[in-house]
C-alpha cells in the first residue's frame, strides 16, 4: 500500500437561505404589514487536525466535501434555520494550498488546531426588513448568499521528535515495534515499509515522545528514485534522527554515507540534523566485527550503539540516551510561510458579463444580478422598479450602451426578459 501523503480535495460551504415575501394575514389584524423571515446562514468549512491520523488516505476515496445550506425564511417573520459546520479532520503535519492561487493557506501543526476555509453564504433577508414609514409594504425579498466552492491541494509532513532512517530491511520496523506499541508489518524484501510508521516512546519519567519509522531509503532518492523524494520531507521537522544500520551487510559504512549523501542533496536542515548510529544485528556478527564496525563509525559520529532489535540487546540503553537528547534538542521549526487566506470568503460577486446572442438580444451574467433576478417576480411592478434601480447602480445600463443596444432589443437576465427603452431608465 502507497504511502498517500498528498491529496486534492474539493470543499463547498453551505448556501445562504432565501429570504421571504411575506403578510401578516391574521384576523382582526386590518391591513396586515409585511412578515417575511430571513435566510439562515449557510454551514463553513473547516479544516480541523487530528493526532490520530497519520495518512491523507481518507482523501482518497472521498474528495468532495460539502456543507449544509441555511433554510429559506418563512411566513410570520420566522426565519431560517442556520446550517450546522462542516468539519474535515486532517493528520497534524498538514499544509494546505490553494490550488488556484498556488498560496500555502493554512499549516496544522497541533491537534485540534482548525482552520476556516469556506465560509458559508450570509441568508437574505425577508421583505420585513425592508419595510419603512415611506414603503410600508415592500414586495421584494433578498436571495441568500451563494457558496464557496474551491479546490485545495493537502501536504502531510509528519510531525515527530525522532526520525528513524536506514536502508530498506535495516530493521527499523522491527525497532519500533520493540520500543513502543506501534504494530508495522514486517516482511524480508525491499521497501517493506512503505508507510511511516508513528510510535511513541514512554520515557522512565512517565512522559513520552514520537518516533517516526521513516522508509528506507536508496540511491537517488532525493531525485525522486522510488519513493525517497516524498519520505524526505517526512524527516525535516524532526529534533533528530537515529541512523540503523544493519551490521550484517558486506560494506554497512557505504550503506551509511549514501543515505546522508542523500539527506545533503534534499537540504542543508537535514543534513545538519544530529543523528544517533545504531548498529542493528549485533546478535548476528562476531566481536571482531563488532570492533572494526565500531571503530570505523566513531570516527564520523559521536554516539554509536550496538544493538539488537529481535533480541533487544542495548536497546534500552539506546532509548534512555533517545529520551535525554529528546528533552536536550528542541523542536525543530520549519518555516512554512502562510498567506491570508481571501478566498475563504464571498468575495464581491457584483462583476458580470454581457453577451450579443443576436442581432437584438443580450444576455447578462453574473454572480450578484442572476441571484437578485431569481427573486424578482416581473409580474410586480414594485419589484421590477426595484430590480432596475439595482442594475441601474451597478451600471448595468451604461455596459449595455456601450454595447450598442437600442430601444425595443431584449435583455435576458436568468428567468426575467425584457425590453430596453432608454427613456424608461435614464429618464
């Protein structure tokens, strides 16, 4: 199974509820004045971190996600029902693009950290609001809010205090699973481990700390050979590693120095990272060996263990010297530079476009003046006044001059038709 740690999903926030056209119709109530309730808002999306994740695989099987939309306003000033929010957990360590913008959004580097990434559609408000001393009675009502719809491309870096590197079969399955209750599987062929297992270590304090068993690496990873370019990424937010080695390869030393050539190739941060050698397998080789390997590893690193993961030989010394550099070295911090976030929000959708269908037709799109035209019955004078004033202001008119219409061509906006007379608009 593939390590999924990159994801492209789709978010869409709820709608904003209609608003409503309404009367008091009540019995001894003489000339009843306007009822009709707002909208309700539409629900958000968030983005939320979860610890108990650990891959994107979710996202694989479900892409789109969408929130609820708010309820339509009703009769006797009731308004509708807000729609409840919409929450997508994701594994901490995730950073989030907008992919139209390319802009990093959002970095989820705690648990339950969230992040707001659509905001659902404000809900219309109903004619009552519109009512005043000089318009007592108005026929007209607000559409709700559209959504946010967009497109987000999801990163997961992971988050632990120690990276475990090594070639492919060092042992570093059989190592974690040892020192803490991770369960990987194990087998004996290359990249058995193709999902960074998390571990997490209790320390004789009580405390504990994460171990991230990181898959083994090969020659060229760092170009994208196998699957070493994304686990790379894996390692940078690490306070340090601990390098396994198995000792019961021909040349353990060469194997050692591709892995850090590696590490230098990806960037400079890994390449400085303090790492622990481990020699893995010491059951299995004979103290000559053991000798000679050690002597060659402390002339280019400081603290060198042998140990064994099947027997667990050494191995709790290791883990007490782990958890010392761990209260030692302080988290890492990679700098993940987070733009404003603009497209969470309704932008203005008051722009629109004007088409010549034919010699005498045109058609007006666009955000704001469709929805309006959707709640403007043209049977009513009232509303149509109302309608025109807004297309007026928004210069609607003065687009359709320049245009080159004439008295009597038709204007189609959504449902409504209607013929254009310059003397009835500009006056």
């Amino acid at each position: 199974m593939k390590f999924i740690d990159k994801s492209k999903i789709r978010v869409v926030s709820g709608r904003g509820g209609n608003g409503m056209v309404a009367w008091r119709r009540e019995k001894f109530v003489d000339k009843g004045g306007p009822a009709g309730g707002d909208g309700g808002r539409g629900g958000d999306v968030y983005l939320i971190g979860d610890e108990n994740m650990s891959t994107l695989m979710d996202f694989k099987h479900k892409s789109v996600f969408k929130a609820e939309g708010g309820e339509n306003g009703s009769i006797k000033n009731m308004h509708g029902r807000g729609a409840k929010d919409l929450y997508i957990k994701v594994p901490v360590g995730t950073v989030v693009r907008d992919v139209k913008t390319g802009n990093i959004i959002a970095d989820l580097t705690e648990h339950e950290q969230k992040v707001l990434v659509a905001k659902g559609g404000r809900g219309g408000r109903g004619n009552a609001r519109f009512a005043t001393a000089q318009k007592r009675a108005p026929q007209f009502c607000e559409p709700g809010e559209p959504p946010i719809e967009r497109e987000l491309f999801l990163e997961l870096k992971l988050i632990a205090d120690v990276g475990l590197l090594g070639m492919p079969n060092a042992g570093k399955s059989t190592l974690i699973s040892r020192i803490s209750s991770a369960k990987p599987k194990i087998a004996d062929y290359p990249f058995t481990t193709l999902i960074p297992n998390l571990g997490v270590v209790k320390k004789r304090s009580g405390d504990g700390y994460v171990v991230a068993d990181i898959p083994g690496l090969i020659e060229g990873a760092s170009e994208g050979v196998g699957l070493g370019h994304d686990f790379l990424r894996h390692v940078e937010r690490c306070r340090f590693l601990v390098h396994l080695v198995d000792a019961t390869e021909e040349n353990p030393f060469e194997n050692y120095k591709k892995i850090n050539l590696e590490l230098e190739k990806h960037s400079e941060h890994l390449a400085n990272l303090y790492q622990i050698v481990a020699l893995n397998k010491v059951d299995s080789i004979d103290e000559e060996r053991k000798e000679e390997l050690l002597k060659q590893f402390k002339e280019v690193a400081n603290d060198v263990f042998e140990v064994s993961a099947v027997t667990g030989e050494n191995v709790n010394k290791l883990l007490d010297f782990m958890g010392e550099k761990v209260d030692e070295i302080p988290k890492t911090e990679i700098s993940v530079v987070v733009e404003e976030d603009t497209g969470a929000y309704n932008n203005d959708d008051s722009s629109f476009d004007i088409f010549k269908v034919a010699k005498d037709t045109y058609i007006i799109e666009g955000g704001k003046i469709e929805r309006i035209a959707g709640v403007t019955d043209e049977r009513n004078s009232e509303q149509v006044i109302r309608f025109q004033n807004i297309m007026k202001g928004m210069g609607v008119f003065e687009e359709l001059a320049k245009k080159g219409i004439k008295d009597g061509d038709t204007v189609i906006i959504g449902h409504l038709e209607f013929a254009f007379y310059s003397d009835e608009i500009f006056g």
